[in-house]
C-alpha cells in the first residue's frame, strides 16, 4: 500500500474540474506527473448520471428548477445562483450574480458548447482603441493550442476566413432548422453575418466518441458523450494513466507556502467529515473558476504574503469582467400552423452572428455577437409562459389548449452577448465580516457597467427588434429605457466571470504572466478565466482550454528541465 493521499507529496495538485482543470489534468498525468485534483462537488457521470432521454412528466415538477438545479429537474447543472452555506456578497448598489457548480467537471456538464476562438485583434485592442490592457501574448501563440483542443475535443463549424473570427478545424455543421432559415433570410436583409453556429458537439465520430443523434438534450449531459464535458472527455484519459487521485468533496481552503515563499500544497475542508487536511505538491495549479481561485489566493495570507498570495500587486480580484446581454423575444405569425416538420438538432442553435460591424463608427468601443432561439423544443414546466403577449391575449380552457397548440413554435428570441471593457468599479474582494460553513472568508462582488456596455446593449435591443420586424413578427415587449439600463443583464449572469488573476509581462499591474505562472510564486499556476485580460465579444471556455493546455505544457517543459 502506498502512503494516504494526505502523506504523499504530489507532483501536482488542481484546484477545480472544470475545463480549465480537466485540462490540465489530461495533459499533465499524460506527460508522466503524478497528479491529486480536488473538487469541492460531487462526483458525476453524464452517462450514468444524465437525464438525457427522460420526459417532462417522468417528473413531478415536469422538468422544472429546483433550488440545486436552478436550470431544470433535469439539467446537468447541479449547484446555482446561491449555495446553502457558501454564500458571496455584494456591496451597496451592486448588482450582481455568481452561478457555481459543486459537481466533477463543474460547469462543462450543462454549458451551452458554444466554442470560438478569440480573433488576433482580440489580445490587442488597448493597441486599437486605447482602452483596457493588452495581453502580453497574441493569437498565434494560442493558434497551435486551438488547433489541438480542436482535434481532441470535437467542434463543428463552417470556414468562412472573416476578420477576427478564425476558423478551426471543424467537423460538418448540422443544417439551419425551419425558423433559423427565416433568421437568416432577415439576417441576410439586413446585412448582419449570419454563419453556421461552433459547437463542441460531435456531428462525426472523433477519438473513440460517437457522433450525435439529435436529441437535443445537451444541457442535461449526454448519454454518449458526443458532446464536450470535462468529465467525460478529459478526465477519464488522466484517471487511465493511473496517475490521477481525484478527490470530491474536498473544499480548498488556502496554498500554503514554505519559508522560501514556494508553494507546498493546498488546504482543504472534506466536506463529508468537516475534517482540515492537506496535500503536498510540488507545483499547484488553480482552476476552481476565475473568482473562487481569486478568493483561494486572497484567502493564503501569511507573514511574508500579508494580502494574500500573488497579490503583491494589489491586482487579485481586479478587472473582473462579465460578458454583456440582453435579450428580445417575439412572435412570428409565417410559423404558425405549420406543416408537421423535422427540428431534430444538437442541444442548441446551429446558427451564429459573430459581431459585423466597425467599433469606430458606433457610440461603443467593443462588438456583440447574437445567439438565436426557438422552435419546437420538448415542453415542459413554464412552456410558453407569457401566452398572454400572442394575439388571442390569453384565455381558459379548451381555447387556451388550442392556442398552445397553434402558437407552439412561433416564437423566436435573440440573445446579444457582448465585450464588457474592464474597469476600477468592478472587482471582487474577501468580505471581512461574512463567512462560509467551513469559516472560510467569502468574497464580495462590487459592480458596474460603463456607457460603453449600456450602448451596445441599446444597439442590441435596436437590432433584435429589427430582426423580428424584418422576419413580419411582433416584438413580446417595449423598447427598455436608459433607466432601465436598455434591459443590460446583471453583472455575473451570462456565467463568463473573467479577469481577476490578469496576465501581464509586469508584476506591478498583472498577477500572473505570459504562462499564467504566478509572478511572485514559481510553483503556482492559473488555469482558468482569471489570467484573462479582455473578454472579447465570444464565449471563453475554448480559450480557457488553450490556455490551460498551453500552460500544461510550460510547467511540463520546466520539469523536464529540472527548474520546478
Ligand atoms: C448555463 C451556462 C451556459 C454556458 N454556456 C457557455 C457557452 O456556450 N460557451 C462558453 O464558452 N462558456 C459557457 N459557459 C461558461 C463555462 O461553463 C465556463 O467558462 C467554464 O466552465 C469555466 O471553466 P473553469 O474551469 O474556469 O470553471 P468551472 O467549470 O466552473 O469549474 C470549477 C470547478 O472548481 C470547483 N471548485 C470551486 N471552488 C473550489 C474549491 N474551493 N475547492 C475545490 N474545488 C472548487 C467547482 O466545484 C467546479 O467543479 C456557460 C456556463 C453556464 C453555467
Ligand atoms: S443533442 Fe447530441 S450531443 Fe446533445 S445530448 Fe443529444 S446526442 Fe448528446
């Protein structure tokens, strides 16, 4: 028997299994580390533990939320906005929301897989525009890395060689479904780009996965794999290896340091027994989310690092980001009694609007891209809510069945998902008076959005509406007012918290550099969101894999090397 997971001294420890964890766990353990991951949830197996084919009413609540499921009975997503015992908190006029998961592959196994590149001019709009930072790298130090992710997970797309959307290495896409036919017909009218959607869904067999059967069910985590989750994808080649100790139910506490100022493991809380423990490690990676790592490290104080670990830049939990959104629904007569068609399709859109405007000719420095939804999805609890805004105004009765009937598949929504610009107002910190059930200190959100995002949300508004127009439809509600923020989600919402860790070349203005290795600890990585300089108008989970296996490498090649 070897020595107790607690003994041993690991080459590595994870904090988090989510994407940024899951891949670094793949391409460590692969390259011959010895590798002890602890997540704070429980474990999960989407094959196992999904609802993939279950109908709304093998449910009580026919497929409704529940407070640890807030997306659905049957979602993937276990955890949600609040955590019963782990609470955050918000300043005085911040408006603010933090969805975490506490399950293996955190938020991987309900995402919605939409997965892009960022674009060269991405890493360098400070250069552009003058505003924010610059990242200390560019697109093709990531390119070969988006290449690799690209294979090894799965993606399809089309090639369509437009500025600052690269193109991957993509698998065929599915086809547009009958309403995203007429989307696109109103998008071409109005000369917005409208392309095949990127998802990391299989739509050919890749790496022993089978290709998808168009259920539709993505978000409840598929029975085969046929689509992108850390659990089911990265972590079982690291476990095969024999070189991964994964540990669930173990809550990070703190880093701990030596007297040299290296890292020497992590604290943590097991969660079953409410038991302190720790692991040894030689090198520490965090991917616990962008603002949980920023609370770990704001949270390993000692004497030689009295503001927490990496932060002798002031910098931790600084310029948090939160993409921008706002959504338009409405209702679109051509759709009614249609004849019966075939709306089979992946677990989301397979139509994308990347962003086809210039930033200089507009009141707002950054671009938007536009998610499309509708159709003839399952119904279930909160089906068609709001029947009262379709033109019979609602009803009793056997009439109100008929109008479900008719109405069903007439709606069409469009969720705008933006660039946020950083700025000194938006931050997370250590609550000095608020902590979790394990005495934990927990962090405190501080928000707000600047002119650049209320303006390019009213844009978004304006050409949502103008979609719907074009396609004879009639918008649910009015135009927002300025007061009301130009219906602008709140901060945190869209889940794509980033920042918080930035990358910089200078330890002054940045905690991490351009291999997201702490500046002030040799043996300390970030793998997930936080080392994130700029949002960029796309989604970042396939940027935070890039990165991290880009980090994966480096801290590979520095052990080779004998330097960690
Ligand atoms: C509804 C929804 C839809 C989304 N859609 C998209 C999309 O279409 N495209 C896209 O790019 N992104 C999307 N995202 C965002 C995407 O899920 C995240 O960007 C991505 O999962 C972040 O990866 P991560 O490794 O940083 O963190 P996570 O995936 O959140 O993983 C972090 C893990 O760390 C664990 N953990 C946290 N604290 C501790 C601790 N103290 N100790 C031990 N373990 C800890 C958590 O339990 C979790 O398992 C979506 C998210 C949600 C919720
Ligand atoms: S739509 Fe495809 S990838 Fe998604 S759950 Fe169904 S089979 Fe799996």
């Amino acid at each position: 028997m070897g020595p107790s997971p607690r003994r041993k001294v690991y080459d590595v420890c994870i904090v988090g299994s989510g994407a940024g964890g899951g891949m670094a766990a793949y391409m460590l353990t692969r390259a011959g580390a010895n590798v002890v991951m602890l997540e704070a949830g429980v474990p999960w197996d989407n094959p196992r533990d999904g609802a993939m084919l279950k109908w709304p009413y093998e449910s009580p609540q026919r497929g409704g939320g529940t407070p640890e499921r807030n997306f659905g009975e049957f979602d993937a997503g276990l955890g949600g906005w609040e955590l019963e015992g782990e609470p955050y908190t918000k300043a005085a006029g911040t408006n603010f929301g933090w969805f975490r998961t506490r399950m293996l592959g955190g938020r991987t196994n309900h995402w919605g897989r939409i997965s892009l590149r960022f674009g060269p001019d991405d890493f360098r709009r400070k250069g552009l525009d003058g505003l924010g930072d610059d990242w200390p790298i560019g697109y093709d130090d990531l390119e070969p890395y988006y290449d690799r992710v690209d294979r090894l997970v799965g993606i399809f797309g089309s090639v369509e060689h437009l500025a600052n959307h690269p193109d991957g290495i993509f698998l065929p896409p599915p086809r547009p479904r009958c309403y995203e036919l007429l989307v696109k017909q109103a998008a071409e009218r109005l000369a917005v780009t409208c392309i095949p959607a990127r998802l990391s869904i299989l739509t050919r067999p890749l790496n022993g996965r089978p290709a998808c059967h168009y259920c539709g069910q993505c978000n409840r985590g598929c029975g085969v794999n046929a689509n992108f989750s850390s659990t089911n994808v990265l972590l079982p080649p690291a476990r095969d290896t024999g070189r991964l100790t994964l540990l669930t139910g173990a809550m990070a506490r703190e880093v701990t340091v030596d007297g040299r100022g290296r890292a020497t493991g992590v604290s943590w809380v097991d969660k079953a027994t409410g038991k302190d423990e720790h692991v040894q490690a030689r090198v520490v990676v965090l991917a616990a989310s962008a603002c949980e790592s920023a609370r770990l490290l704001l949270n390993s104080k000692s004497s030689r690092f009295p503001n927490g670990l990496a932060n002798s830049s002031g910098v931790v939990g600084r310029y948090l980001t939160d993409t921008t959104g706002t959504d338009v629904a409405g209702f679109i007569p051509r759709m009614m009694d249609h004849v019966p068609h075939n709306e089979d399709g992946v677990g989301g859109g397979h139509l994308y609007m990347p962003w086809w405007l210039d930033n200089r000719k507009l009141g707002f420095p950054r671009g938007y891209h536009i998610e499309v939804w509708g159709g003839l999805y399952v119904p279930s609890a909160g089906f068609m809510g709001g029947i009262e805004h379709y033109p019979s105004g609602g009803g009793y009765g056997k009439a109100l069945k008929e109008d479900y009937r008719r109405y069903y598949g007439t709606t069409i929504g469009f969720s705008g998902r933006g660039e946020m610009v950083p700025n000194a107002d938006s931050y997370c910190e250590i609550d000095p008076d608020v902590k979790d059930r394990w005495g934990i200190p927990v962090l405190r959100f501080n928000w707000k959005w600047s002119d650049y995002e209320y303006n390019q949300v009213r844009h978004m508004q304006e050409t949502f509406r103008s979609l719907i127009d074009t396609m004879g439809g009639q918008v649910f509600s009015p135009m927002p007012t300025r007061e009301q923020g130009y219906g602008i989600a709140a901060g945190g919402t869209i889940i794509h918290e980033l920042g918080v860790t930035r990358m910089g070349d200078d330890p002054k203005t940045s905690v991490v550099d351009r291999n997201c290795r702490a500046h002030d600890v040799k043996n300390l990585f970030v793998a997930d969101g936080g080392p994130f300089v700029s949002q960029a108008d796309k989604n970042p989970t396939w940027t935070i894999l890039a990165l991290s296996m880009r980090t994966s490498e480096y801290i590979i090649a520095q052990r080779k090397a004998g330097a960690l």
